[in-house]
C-alpha cells in the first residue's frame, strides 16, 4: 500500500511554463513571450511584471526550444579525449575549467563538458551537438600535430577556440636550413586560419627550464613528456632540442621520452633512466603528478634530492610546494588561461574577428628541488 505523500514525492515538480506566467501576471501569452525575449510590444511596466512573476514561478528558458527557434542554446561545449584515469590527479585541467567557468557564469552560460575515449569519438560528438544544436560554440583542447578538429568545425559551421597551438613547423633542428627561424618565436601567421587560437609558448617556456638546468652546471638532462601526438608536447621535445644543440650539448644526453601524463608512467620511467650507465643529473616532468612520482622514486632509491638529482616539474600546484624538498617548477595563470579562451569564444560569438592570443608566458620559480650537480 502506498504511503500517504509517497505519490507526490515520486513525481516530478511541472515546469512553469509561458502560459501559467500569462495567467498569473493578467496579460496574454504573446505579451510573456516579448517580455521575456526583450522584445518591442510590451510596456515597460508590463515588461517588468512578468519578468517579476517568472521569477517568483522559477521559470527557466527551454534552451532545446530556444535553439530550435534561432536562438542560442546557452551553452559552450568541452570536450577531452584522454585516459579517464589521468584526469583525478592531474590539476591543470581542473584550473583550466575553473578559469573558463569564472567567464561563462558571468553571462549565466553553462558549460557542457565530457570525456571521450579518442579523437573519432570527439569528432562524432561535436557533429551530434552541432546537429542537435546542443552548444552554441566549442573549446577545444589538446591540439594534435595532424589535427582534422579545426577542418571540421569550420565546415559545421560551430564557432570554436582553440586553447594552445600547433606543433612548432620546420625541419628537425639537427638538419637546420638557410634562415630557419628559431623554435622559440612564434608564427606570423594564424597556426589555425580557420578558427581563433588561444595560445602558450611552450618553446620560450622549456628555454627558461634550460637556462636554469644548464647554469647550475647540468649537460645530462632528460625530459618526460606527456602523450605523443599532442602539439604542446612536440613543442617542447622541439625547443629541448633546439636548447642542447645551441649549448652543443649531447643528444644522447638530452633528449625526451613520452608517457600518458599518470604518476605510474611517470615513475616507470624515472626507474628506466635511473637504471642508465650514465644517468642524468637532471629530470624534467611535464606535470606535477610526475614529478612527485618521480622524486619518490628517487627517494625510495636513496637518491639526494638535488644532491645527486635535480627536479624540474612544468606545472606548479600545491603538491610541488608541499613535497620535501619544494619543487622546482614553471608557475602560470592557468584559470586566467581559461578566462582568456572562455572571453574569446564569446568574442567570437558577439560577431568578432578570427584572432591568435597569446597567453602570458610563465616564469620558472626555483625551489629546493635543483641544485649543482654531483661532479663526474
């Protein structure tokens, strides 16, 4: 037998809707639909009536019927295609939503955003929210260095960002030709012609790594990079090149490998370089997550941090500065990186110009973490 309210709790509250504001507010439905659509026809104490009646009511727009009538959805769409498992610990992304949330919120947008399993599946969902008319614009993230992403957007018609550039064009830096330009300016020209980009410099950002490792005396240096493909990770593997060939360091000696950004990848591959003849006196993780992988590596090894081994993290976060000994790391404005791109998506929208915007460079905030190396 059912208990007495127990149907009541079971359904669902009805949605106002236009007609019970008209009913409440004395005026036709035609009147509501002006008013709240700041449309000529309506006086502005009518205006403000119903406005104040749809309030009281806890009317809300029905952002599917909205799109399906011309309007925008309200809404900005983010999709990731990464290793589920990578995202709990890893804080850069974390911020990066924070900063875009900070934006859209200010205009009363949500933000949809979801994690897919590969590049196909993200494609096929952008074509779907298009479709569907689900978003009224995109952020997209990870930059490959053969990305169809920003082809297709274009195509659909989807206003886009992209959040980061392509991967740094030219020849390899050991085969340099007649008046290459450095990999640490940036491009002239839009890296994506066809939509807007929001962008860091990762080449002038592993220089200033390189300057610091390479004055306090360090020639072995390795970098553990995130996942292959992406463009800010060929970026980087390019400017440590460009780095050690312009300190005629050994490529044997200074080089990259890649991992999928988790700490266990991290670890398994300081265990590696740690178990070479010659090890390096230097390591540089592309996230914090590693790099606290890495140091407890080292420790559990019995290896002085920075006595024997120094540590460069690529992004700060508040496990860089809680570890013992304090980490080296590269300090940015990730959520302002996220207000950067969220304001020119909007940009976009209101009818603005393609642009290319830079976002502001970090700065290498030396910790306990690197140190002189041990001689030999």
């Amino acid at each position: 037998m059912t208990a007495p309210g127990e149907a009541a709790r079971r359904k669902p509250a009805r949605r106002p809707t236009i007609k019970d504001i008209a009913r409440r507010a004395g005026v036709s439905e035609s009147a509501v639909s002006f008013a709240l659509n700041d449309r000529p026809g309506v006086s502005r104490d009518t205006r403000a009536r119903v406005r104040r009646v749809a309030e009281e009511l806890g009317w809300q727009a029905n952002s599917a019927a909205r799109a399906l009538s011309g309007e925008r959805a309200g809404a900005m769409g983010l999709v990731l295609a990464r290793p589920a498992q990578t995202l709990g610990v890893e804080s850069f992304f974390l911020q990066l939503v924070s900063g875009i949330q900070e934006v859209l919120s200010a205009r009363q947008i949500a933000l949809l955003f979801q994690v897919v399993e590969d590049l196909d599946t993200e494609c096929a969902l952008y074509r779907r929210w298009w479709a569907e008319r689900r978003v009224d614009g995109v952020l997209v993230v990870d930059p490959r260095t053969d990305d169809p992403r920003p082809e297709l957007l274009a195509a659909l018609g989807l206003p886009a960002v992209v959040v980061g550039g392509p991967a740094t064009p030219g020849p390899d830096p050991a085969e340099p030709s007649a008046g290459e330009p450095s990999a640490t300016e940036p491009s002239a020209t839009p890296p994506h012609p066809l939509l807007s980009t929001v962008w860091a410099d990762d080449a002038k950002a592993m220089a200033r790594i390189l300057d610091h490792l390479y004055g306090l005396g360090h020639r072995r240096i390795v970098h553990i990079a995130g996942l292959p493909g992406l463009a800010h990770t060929a970026r980087r593997i390019r400017s440590l090149r460009t780095e050690a060939d312009r300190r005629g360091l050994d490529r044997r000696q200074v080089h990259s490998v890649t991992t999928d950004y988790s700490d266990a990848e991290g670890a398994e591959a300081t265990r590696r370089l740690l178990d070479a003849a010659r090890p390096p006196t230097a390591i540089v993780y592309d996230n914090d997550v590693m790099a606290v992988a890495g140091a407890s590596v080292a420790a559990g090894r019995g290896i002085p941090v920075p006595g024997a081994l120094s540590i460069v993290a690529w992004d700060d976060s508040a496990l860089c500065r809680v570890t013992h000994p304090r980490l080296t790391a590269l300090v940015r404005d990730t959520p302002g990186f996220g207000r950067l791109a969220a304001q020119e998506l909007l940009a976009v929208l209101d009818g603005g110009p393609l642009r290319t915007v830079q976002g502001e460079l970090p700065h290498l905030e030396a910790r306990e973490s690197t140190a002189t190396p041990p001689p030999g």
